[in-house]
C-alpha cells in the first residue's frame, strides 16, 4: 500500500475497497494536463514572489514539465490509493525530484487546485465545442442555400400546414445553433475566473500573488471571495444547461431526420457512411446515428440534474460531494462533442429528395391558405374566407381531389370574386414565393437570411 500524503495523523489506513469507493483517479486523470499547467503557473509565481528560491522553482518547474512530457507518452501510473489526479501527480513529482517536490503544495489546496483544473479543462473544451457549431452552422447553410428553392411541406402539429421553402427550415437550426454558441461564449465569462490561491477555503498566510498565477494561466479574472471560488460548481451548471439546451435542438433534428428518413416520408437519404443494416433484415438502412444523439441527449439532462442535486444541500465550503461533479461534466463534453461533429457529416452528406417533398406539397391541402388569404385580399373578412376555403376542402375530400382540380365553375359557386388567376396563387412554388414578410420562408427572405448568417460565421 502506497503512503498517503497526508497520512501523518493517521494510525491506520484504509483498506484497498474503501480507498477505491474514495478515488477519483481513474476518471479525474482526464485533468492530468490542466493539473500539471495548474502547478507550473503557482509554482512559478511561489518562485517570483520569493516564498520558493528561485532554484526550488526551477527544480520544481522542471520536474514538472519531465511530468508533461510522461503524461503525454502515456507513461504515468496511476494508483488508486494516491486517490486523485492531484496527489498522483504530486507524488510521482517527488518520486522523481526528491523532497523538495514537496514544496509545490505551498500556500495551495487541493480544494483550490481541483477547481482551477476543472475551470481551466472547460475553458478549453468550450472553445471547441463552439468551433464544431460554427463549422455545422457551415454545412447547414450551405444546405439551406442550395435548397432555397426547393419546396417542402411545413407541419405544425404533424400535419400539412403550409408550403415551405426547404432551405427556411434548414435555417432554423443555424439560428437555434447561434443561441447555443451564444450561451457558451456568455458562459466563458464566467468560467474564464481563476479559483487559485483560494486555498483550502480561507486564503493562505503566505504572500502568494493570485492575480499572477491567474495571469500565467491566461485567465482573465480571479475570485473575490476564497470561499466563493471553492465552493461553487455554477460555471459546470451553466456548461451542462447550455448544453442540455443545445441537444435537445439537436436531438428534435435528428428527430426530423429519422422521420424524413422514414418509407412514409422519403424526404432525404442519409449517407450509407453514417448508416447501419440490419443483422436480420437485408432491405434495412437505419438512421443510427440521429438515433443515438436523440438518445444521448438524455444523459446530457440527467447529468445537468446529478449536479443540481449534488450541490443543492451542501453546506459551504468543499464537501467531498464535490469530487461527483466531473463525471457528468467529462461526459457532457464528450457527447456535445461527438454529436456535433456527427451531425455536420449527417447533414453535409445526406440527399434531399426534392421530388419527393415537391410531390408531397402537391398532393395536399396546405395551400388553403392561400385561397383564404386570396379571398380576404379581396375584401372578403378573413373569418368567412377561411368558412368557404373549409368548405371547399371538404368538397374536394369528398371527390377524391385538390384544389388545384377544381373547375372555375365549382370555385365561382363558393366564391364569386375567384378569378382565373386563383390557380397561380395555389401553385406551392407561388405560396412560398409570396411571403415576403420579413423571417417569412419567401426566397428573398431566405436569401436574406443566409448573408445574415454568412456574416456570423465570418
Ligand atoms: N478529488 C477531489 C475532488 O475531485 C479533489 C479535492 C479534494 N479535496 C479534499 N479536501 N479532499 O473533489
């Protein structure tokens, strides 16, 4: 059995099970690079305050780096009864330098040190995260550009509303998107703070220098309160909020997707690259992928969930509940981050079956609309337009047809004012064409939409 560090009040030791249920090191070595960054930062400021001699410092430093390049190879070895990532570390430092490595620890805390880890692990994974947005944002709207003028069926409630231009729908997800990047570039403010020096909770009697070791770790602000800095997990829920909110947009487009991907639908064909068979059934091609993000999604909510319950009853400062926070978070980040480039490739690589959706839009009543809105245009109160367009839908129903089958006679019995030029106004095409309202799914609109979006991107 390994020596504990901090075993010097200690008569016994805990058995190898109860140091096991205690670890976090076979999840929290995901920090191993943050952690040994984390230490050079405060080791080179515990240097240039003078608290270390500058020969300390650099032993340390160095001993520190060797660590970098061992880790990178892949070539520490973790112990379970060293509990954490910290104390691995720590150890392995004065396996490797002798007692001196001992002094790194100066004026730190775990507690102070763990949430430097985390903030600094975020800081970077979020970037990322709004690096892959940005590039599905890319995919989508050169999707959308292409298909501005390829009619679709808008639903509302599943059911046939109105025509759609294609491209307007795929649209609504790049604006989705920005949201989420949006809440993950506010979130950054918050988790751009350095928690170090913090100390065990109160701060330390040793003249450390916070404001440098936060400079040497490029974060641009420190935590007022050391009890503050320690205590708190709200940068991760804001992380893990932002990020149940952006798979759940994604989780309602892979829901899109596997239904348009569907025998009743058609709409698009997914790439056989991102599609599986079936071990029984040769004819099978199924949307997996979409399947799986819908599905993760619930993970990234129960793991938003596991730390609100966490934290909700523990009293200040660090509570060993704490060390339940990163799982969720590692997890989230991997996830968020897998979906996203999974669903760029989907998108970029899936077929739109336009004849399909065009033949959808023609073989249906989601032109009602226009003949109401045509009526009301010409005088007519919109209440009584929409009775008459009612009622010839039900006529058609009844004779098997469209509106666009119906004679001039049958549509001069409904209405008088209906003139020959009805039968543009109904066309799909004409519909989407015609609303122009500004956001609208007409093709200026859309167009509109797209150099919006183009210039975020840039
Ligand atoms: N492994 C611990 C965690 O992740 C590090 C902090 C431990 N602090 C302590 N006082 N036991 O929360």
């Amino acid at each position: 059995m390994t020596k504990k560090l901090w075993g010097g009040r200690f008569q016994k030791s805990a058995e190898e099970w109860v140091d096991e249920f205690g670890a976090s090191i076979s999840f929290d070595q995901e920090l191993v690079f943050e952690d040994i960054e984390g230490s050079i930062a405060h080791v080179t400021m515990l240097g240039e305050t003078g608290i270390l001699t500058k020969e300390e410092m650099d032993q340390i430093k160095t001993g520190l780096e060797v660590l970098k390049k061992k880790a990178e190879a892949g070539e520490i070895e973790y112990s379970t009864s060293l509990e954490d990532i910290h104390l691995n570390l720590e150890k392995a430092l004065i396996d490797s330098i002798g007692p001196v490595g001992g002094k790194l620890h100066t004026g730190r805390s775990r507690n102070d040190q763990v949430a430097t880890d985390m903030h600094l692990y975020l800081k970077k994974q979020v970037k990322e995260i709004i690096g892959l947005i940005s590039q599905f944002q890319s995919v989508l709207v050169e999707k959308a550009d292409k298909h501005k003028e390829t009619i679709a069926p808008g639903y509302t409630h599943l059911q046939r509303a109105q025509p759609i231009s294609f491209g307007h729908h795929l649209m609504t997800y790049f604006w989705m998107l920005q949201r989420d990047k949006e809440r993950y570039q506010e979130g950054l403010k918050r988790i751009d703070v350095s928690p170090l020096g913090a100390g065990a909770l109160a701060g330390t009697t040793f003249p450390i220098d916070r404001k440098r070791s936060a400079e040497l770790l490029g974060f641009s602000a420190v935590y007022q309160n050391s009890i503050d800095a320690v205590s708190d997990r709200d940068f991760i829920l804001e992380f893990l909020s932002a990020s149940s909110i952006l798979m759940m947009h994604m989780s309602r487009f892979a829901e899109e997707i596997i239904l348009w991907s569907s025998q009743e639908f058609r709409f698009v064909e997914m790439d056989d690259t991102f599609s599986t068979g079936s071990s029984i059934m040769p004819q099978k091609k199924n949307p997996d992928m979409a399947e799986l993000i819908r599905g993760k999604t619930g993970r990234v909510y129960g793991n938003l969930f596991s730390l609100l319950t966490i934290l909700k009853g523990i009293p200040l400062a660090y509570n060993k509940d704490m060390q339940e926070d990163k799982e969720g978070m590692f997890d989230t980040v991997h996830t968020v981050l897998g979906s996203l480039k999974i669903f760029a490739g989907m998108v970029d690589t899936m077929t739109v079956n336009e004849d399909r959706m065009k033949d959808a839009v023609n073989n249906d009543f989601s032109n009602a609309t226009e003949l109401a809105d045509y009526l009301a245009a010409k005088g007519i109160p919109f209440r009584e337009a929409h009775e008459i367009t009612g009622k010839l839908v039900f006529t058609c129903i009844q004779k098997n047809c469209f509106l666009l089958d119906l004679s001039m006679e049958e549509l001069k019995e409904a209405s008088n004012v209906i003139e020959e030029d009805i039968y543009g106004v109904l066309s799909p095409y004409e519909a989407v064409k015609r609303r122009k309202s500004l956001g609208g799914t007409g093709f200026d609109q859309v167009e509109k939409q797209i150099q919006a979006a183009k210039e975020l991107l840039k």
